[in-house]
C-alpha cells in the first residue's frame, strides 16, 4: 500500500459544487501532492480552462489522472448527469485515485488500471522517486526502477460505452501520441466540440517511439484551432500547425532539450 498524508486535503476551488478533498502522496512526491497541500489547487489556470469547458461537455476522459486531481472535479461538476472515464496505469496512483473517488462519493467514474495506447498487450512503466506523475514507459537511461502494466486501446474500450467525446486530458510524459492514435475513432467522431487539453513535450515523445510531428499529424486532422496555454500569463496564445512545428523544430536542435508545453486544442 503506498504511503499517504494523514488526513485528505480541501480543493481551493470556488466553482465546485461541493467540497473536495484528496488524499495525496506523503512528502516524497514533491510535485502534484507538495502543490495541492501548499496550495490546494494544481495547474491554476489548465484548472481554470478545464473548468469552463466542463461546462458544456458530457463525456471526460482523463488519461494520465495520476491521483484523479482532473476526475474528481468532472465528476463533481457532472453532478452523476454524465461520463467519466480515468486511466491510470501506476498502481500506487490508482490506489489513491480510488480512495479518493470514495471519499468524495463519486463512484459513478469509470476508472481504469491501465495505460492507453494505440494496443492492446503488456509494457512497463518506469519510475520517477521525487515525482510520481512522471513515470514514463520508456527508459531513460537513469536508471529508474520499472513495473509492468497493462495497455489498452482507448478506441476499443469506450466504443461499447460513448460515441463521442467532449473534452480530453492527457499528460502521459511522452506517450501522447500513442494515446491519441489509439483514440482517433472517437475523436474523428466527436467533431468541433471536441476540446483537447495536451502535454506536448517533443524529447519525451521521441524517447517514447514517436515524435511531435507525428503527433502533431494525428492533431491537425482532427481540423480544429490550436492554442498555447501560457500558464504564467494565464492567458490562451492561439497559434497555427506550421508555428508548432516551427517551435518543435527550433527545440529539437538541441536532443537534450527538453523544453514542453501544454496546447489546447478545439474552440
């Protein structure tokens, strides 16, 4: 059983229909867990955004939900009236997105101990000590410690369950692509109401077999807008596919760099 805070910790967030509280990871996590205790609130203006799209979506699908910061505020704000679906591969987060699920009496969540992919089989999930929403299932030559896991196609498992999907999250730490390749089915679907909160982080696609190009592929068929979401300014930068590829080629100079950021895609 992982080890946790001692008591679960109350959201700062006033659009909730309810109080939330999350159990978290004890001090070795020194990033999502450290940022909500300090702070109550992850990712403040990603929060912001994803908020105000909740709004008029009926079906969430959080991949990458680590302790289900993300699952638990769908959840909340769906009030039980519509779809959330939570992939997690790590056991020890998954562990914790369940007790949390539980606290809050949201037990309407569909969630999933597993990774997705675009198939279906058995990986490994590579460990980070100091933060556990940076497990990655590549190698990255430091020598982290490695679990297997289970891989799913996204497609194949939400088919039998929803036609379509109204806003997406992933943060995977390099297997976005995959994850949207899996997807695509639903995704082509769901037309223009479909909004997409992404990590786009060129080094860790690469490592993971892919690459931001590639992602970028998947993303621009889908013929949707695309923004930067400037989390200092908190601010929405809309830029086109030619200027993310530009930035990608420009990072990717260096194949240590392992600049990132996130992108918002859909109006």
């Amino acid at each position: 059983m992982t080890n946790t805070d001692k008591t679960p910790h109350l959201l700062a967030l006033k659009q909730l229909n309810k109080p939330i509280k999350l159990w978290l990871h004890d001090e070795r996590d020194q990033h999502v867990s450290k940022c909500i205790a300090e702070t109550g609130i992850w990712e403040a203006y990603e929060t912001e955004l994803f908020i105000d799209r909740l709004t008029a979506a009926t079906v969430f699908v959080d991949v990458g939900a680590n302790i289900g910061y993300y699952t638990a505020i769908a959840a909340d704000q769906f009030a039980g009236s519509g779809h959330v679906f939570a992939f997690e591969p790590d056991p020890d987060n998954f562990q914790l997105l369940n007790k949390n699920l539980q606290e809050n009496d949201l037990l309407h969540v569909d969630a999933v101990n597993a990774a997705l992919s675009d198939q279906r089989g058995e990986g490994h999930l590579f460990l980070n000590t100091s933060n556990f929403g940076d497990h990655q299932i590549y190698d990255d030559g430091t020598g982290r410690n490695s679990r297997p896991i289970k891989l799913i196609n996204g497609a194949d498992y939400l088919n039998h369950k929803v036609n379509h999907i109204d806003l997406l999250k992933i943060d995977t730490q390099g297997a976005e692509f995959h994850v949207v390749a899996g997807l695509m089915p639903l995704l082509q679907a769901s037309g223009d109401k479909l909004s997409m909160i992404v990590e786009f982080w060129p080094y860790g696609l690469r490592r993971a077999g892919a690459s931001a190009h590639l992602l970028l592929d998947l993303l621009s068929s889908l013929d949707l807008p695309f923004s930067i979401i400037d989390h200092q300014g908190h601010a929405l930068l809309s830029c086109s596919e030619q200027q993310l590829r530009e930035w990608v080629d420009m990072v990717e100079e260096d194949r240590e760099d392992e600049g990132f950021m996130n992108i918002l895609i859909g109006r």
